[in-house]
C-alpha cells in the first residue's frame, strides 16, 4: 500500500540520517581531541562512545525479535511496559557510561570547559537532533 512504502521511505531516511550523525559524531570526537590537546582522553571517548553503540544494539536484538514476533499477541498494556523496559536499560546503561567518562576526566584534570564542550556537543545535542527529526517525520506520517 502507499501507506507502507511512504512509511518505509521515511524509516531509511531515518537510518541514514541516523548513520551520518554517528559518523560525524566521530570526526568531532577525533577534532575535539585535536583541538583541545586532549586526545588519549577523546580516544577513550571514541572507543567507549563505539563500545556503546555495539552493546546497544546487542541488548536491542532480542526486544526487536520480542516486538515482532508478539505485536499481536500480547495486550497493549504490557507490550508497552516490555518497551519501557527495554529504554529503561538503554538509560541506565547510558548515564553509566556518561558517569565513567565524566569520571575519567575529572581524573585526568580535564578543565571545566573541556567537560561542558563535551556535555553539550557530544552528549546532549545529538539527542536533541535525533528526537527533532524523529518528531518531525513521526507528525508527517
């Protein structure tokens, strides 16, 4: 239906706007290092930041495989607590990581600055971004 492919449509527009914000997410993790003078701290961040992304999606596959195969099954009620869930962990596991690396710098003497320049490129504004985009494609659909 034309429903369907409009839908489909916007989810791979999603994807790939997606994949280029976590591709341009490490070339300004790699020229923040650069131009701070901070790299073996940035190189931490890049490596967890990708670590991060991998663990994700492995603790997504088995609640993709949960929604697919019970969307119809179970009450809607208790499909959405499954979901809640699932974000609750990917939370938890995110402010984890967020503390270690907050963690890391204040050990290695990293400037207030420094840490405010990463919390607000690095960590708060591609959320904002993503759930910009997301709402706006979710209000055309």
């Amino acid at each position: 239906s034309i429903f369907l492919e409009k839908a489909q449509n916007i989810f791979y527009l999603i994807y790939i706007i997606l994949a280029l914000l976590l591709v341009i997410k490490g070339y300004i993790i790699r020229f923040s290092g650069v131009l701070f003078q901070q790299q073996t701290v940035f190189i931490d961040y890049y490596t967890s930041f990708y670590s991060t992304v991998i663990n994700i999606g492995c603790i997504c596959l088995p609640f993709s495989v949960f929604n697919i195969v019970y969307y119809n099954r179970l009450s809607t009620n208790l499909f959405l607590q499954f979901n809640y869930a699932f974000a609750l962990i990917v939370f938890i596991y995110l402010f984890y990581r967020f503390i270690y690396l907050l963690k890391r710098a204040f050990e290695r003497k990293i400037s207030s600055f420094h840490i405010f320049f990463y919390l607000c490129t690095l960590e708060i504004l591609p959320w904002v971004i993503i759930s910009v985009i997301f709402n706006s494609f979710l209000e055309e659909v």
